[in-house]
C-alpha cells in the first residue's frame, strides 16, 4: 500500500455551525484510502500586527499552526464568501502564514473548495485566494474549481450529503493524493 498521507483541513470560518466547516468534517469519508485528515482550528489565530513578533518568533498559536501546515502532506481550505472574497479570519491567517520563517505555504500542495447559499457556491472566494496563495508558493492543484452553491440544502446532520457534489470532492481529493504521490 502507498505512505499514508495527512491532508490538514483549514476552515475558513469560526462559526459553529459553519457550512464551511461541515463540509471540511466531510471529507474524512471522501478521501482515498492511505489518506488521514486533521482538522487545523484558526479560532486563536490573532489579528496580524508585527508587533506581535519577539524577533522571529509569533505567537504560539501562529508557530503551532505553521509547523502542522508544514508537517502534513497536503492542505484542503475550506472557505465561505463573504462580500464577494473569502473570509477576514481565513484572509489573516494566510497573512500571518506568509511571514513564517520556511513559509509553511510554500510549495505545499492545496486544494480549495468554497461554499455559498448563492447559486455561484463562492466563486468569488475561490479565485480571492487563488490570488492570496499563489503570491506565497503555494501549489495549488488545477483543474476544476470546487465551489458549492445551494449548499444548506447539500448539508445534513452536519455532514455532505448531497451524492454529486461529494463525488466531486472526492474525486479531487484524489487527485490532490495522486498529485503528492506523484
């Protein structure tokens, strides 16, 4: 059998009941077989300000994320829309993660899915931060953009449910696992 992976899934919202993060505690019956998730919280992720610094040095939660990011095989970001881009948590949190020393990101295979009760399922979103990642390096696997629209009604219980879209995702998780297989 192929080296087990680790896919670390950032949602990119702190809400509770996000669809966002739903669809992120989703994926661990998508992946492929070898493939293991972690879920990375950015709930105490603080706002960037420099001066949080102490030299090279940024706050636990900030150093502790990076090095799981840097650690795992492959990245899966979940993100809403807001206001036609993705989220001001998930926006500073790449932001802090730019200034790492040995840029977590940086070519670190990443897969996006975005989400959005709209009919464009967060397509905006979608390219915000294709935009934001490619800036720092990061490999972002191409091919079709995953972007859940209507997504309350794909969504029960918690989980996925709708069977298109979920073959959809696993099919690009997949990809992301072949893609770092090589």
């Amino acid at each position: 059998m192929a080296k087990d992976l680790i896919f670390a899934v950032i949602s990119g919202s702190l809400r509770k009941e996000s669809y966002s993060t739903k669809v992120a505690h989703s994926l661990a019956d998508l992946v492929p077989e070898g493939v293991a998730v972690e879920h990375l919280s950015i709930d105490e992720i603080p706002f960037y300000n420099e001066d949080l610094k102490s030299g090279d040095t940024s706050p636990d939660p900030v150093r502790t994320l990076a090095a799981k990011i840097k650690e795992a095989d492959g990245v899966v970001i979940c993100s809403p829309e807001y206001n036609r881009g993705t989220s001001g948590v998930l926006k500073n949190t790449i932001d802090w993660m730019s200034k790492e020393p040995n840029s977590p990101f940086s070519g670190k295979p990443t897969l996006i899915i975005t989400q959005s009760p709209s009919g464009t399922g967060g397509l905006c979103a979608q390219y915000d931060l294709r935009k934001m990642l490619s800036v720092i390096n990061t490999e972002i696997v191409p091919g079709f953009e995953i972007s859940i629209s209507s997504s309350p009604d794909k969504i029960n219980d918690g989980k996925l449910t709708h069977d298109n879209t979920k073959e959809f995702i696993a099919d690009n998780l997949s990809r992301l696992a072949n893609r770092i297989r090589g």
